[in-house]
C-alpha cells in the first residue's frame, strides 16, 4: 500500500500534465476574446511571419520578401488603427502623417535636409517627384504603432528613430531601395539621418496632437508587438550577413522597451497613488 499511493500521485501528475496542452488550447476557444486583444494578436502573427522570412526556406520568395512585408504592414496599420481609434480619430492620423512625412522626405531628397544626401530607386513603385508614394503610408504604419507603445509623442518619436536604426542600413545598402550620396557614420547611413527621422515623425505627431486632442498611453499589447517587430528586424540584419548591426539593434531595442515599461510602470504607480490605491507589480502595471 505504501507503493501504490506515491505510484498513484505519480500517474495522476503525469496525466494533469498531459493535459495541460489540451487545455490550454480549450482556454483558446472558450476566452472571450476583446475586439483589441484579437487584433493585437493578429499583428503578432505579422511578426510571426515577417520572422519566417529571415528563414533559409522562405528567404527571397516573393511571399515573404521585404515588398510583401511593407505592404502588409501598411494593410494591418489600416485595420488596426481603424478597429482601435474611433474613425475620426485614425483619419486625422493618416491625413496628417501622410502629408507632412512626405514633404520631409520631398526637402530631404531634394536638398539633403535633415536626413542627408539620398535619392529613392525605382524599386518602391510609382513617384510623385523624388518620392515613391508608399513612403508616407510606411511612416503612418510605424509611426502608429510607436505611438501606441508610447506613454508621450517625443517618446514614440524616439522608437522610431530605434527602428530605423535597424532596417535602414540593410533596406539602403543590402536591398538598394535608396541610396546615400554624401558621408556615412553608423552602418553605411549617416547620423543625419537618425536626426531627421525624429523631426519628422516629432512634427506629425505634434500636429496630430493639437488637431485631436488625444494623450498617447502605452499599451501592453503595443510594447510587445514593438519589441517583436524589434526582433524581427534583428534577424533580418542576420540575414543580410550584418551581425554587428544585429547586435546594436537588439541592445537598442531591448533598452527601448526597458525605458518604454519603466516609465509606464511610473505613470501608473503615480495614478495610483494620486486615487489612493496601490499600483500593481511587473509588466501587468502597463494597461491594456
């Protein structure tokens, strides 16, 4: 009897554990799930599959090449933004982000201010002018999920420059999608351009501020997707055969999203004292 029962405890924690799986997946079904949490999850399987095209086996195909990717992200921007804000809201975004990041880039090709000496190649469609017109879509997509990663505008501009630390390098020099003309510091792009990147997204969301009204507050959800969509970059500098740049992109974006949480956690330990409750612990501090 004394060996049957720790045998028993044995078969039943082996069972539990087998179980577990099945559960899980049940829980998957059975959860009620918000219309946020199911459009979050529908970017996380974005980055899933942007991931799968820094893969061996899917690397250069036409379904997960770098133009497939871009126009996806654009098309998740477009779903996302219109489930999560209000209509009115998401088009002041677009209609704003669009225009102003487009003169930005129309006075940098043009005179090389603030970004630096660059011309756009033929590879990203149609122009008007200098400018391939799916330019300004790309910065209304990444700047609309910086900014909701973001606990302040000069934040999310920030993260942005963080991204553009990365892609830029392998999309101008690797993939030729632009090129720089003048002197270059950091990975074949120059500093300059790192500056005009947080200008320019610095001007569209002030004026999107001003003309809505809206305080950006970060979202766990967001915070995750950013750091993901980080990943993603990272291992498209592997890819391309940079693992330096690789390196400085997953240290400045991990710092990015460290920062991100700890000043979140802050705001929210400061509304919590100032309505006299106590504030949460860990990452469950960041809101929905």
């Amino acid at each position: 009897m004394l060996d049957v029962l720790p045998r028993n405890r044995l078969v039943t924690a082996a069972t539990s554990i087998g179980q577990m799986p099945l559960k899980f997946f049940q829980s998957l079904f059975t959860t009620k799930w918000t219309k946020i949490q199911v459009s979050w999850l529908i970017a996380y399987v974005y980055t899933l599959y942007v991931a799968l095209g820094a893969l061996p086996p899917f690397r250069g195909t036409l379904i997960f090449s770098v133009a497939a990717a871009s126009i996806l992200l654009v098309f998740l921007y477009f779903f996302h933004s219109y489930l999560n804000l209000r209509l009115t809201t998401a088009s002041k975004f677009l209609i704003i982000a669009a225009p102003i990041s487009f003169i930005w880039e129309f006075i940098g090709v043009e005179t090389g201010v603030p970004f630096g000496q660059y011309s756009y190649s033929n590879a990203l469609g149609p122009q008007l002018g200098p400018v391939p017109l799916f330019i300004p879509l790309l910065w209304c997509a990444l700047g609309y999920f910086c900014m909701e990663a973001s606990d302040y505008y000069i934040m999310a501009s920030a993260l942005m420059v963080s991204l553009d630390l990365s892609f830029d390098p392998v999309f101008s020099s690797s993939l030729g999608l632009w090129t720089w003309t003048g002197q270059t510091q950091y990975f074949g792009v120059p500093l300059s351009n790192f500056f005009g990147w947080f200008i320019a997204s610095l001007t569209f969301f002030t004026i999107f501020y001003f003309a809505s009204k809206r305080k950006t507050k970060s979202s766990k959800y967001a915070i995750a997707f950013y750091y993901l969509f980080g990943l993603d970059n990272v291992a498209g500098d592997l890819a391309s055969g940079s693992v330096a740049l690789a390196a400085a992109s997953f240290i400045i974006f991990t710092l990015s999203v460290v920062i991100v949480v700890l000043f979140h956690k802050r705001n929210e330990a400061m509304m919590m004292r100032a309505s006299g409750t106590s504030a949460p612990s860990g990452l469950s501090a960041v809101s929905k």
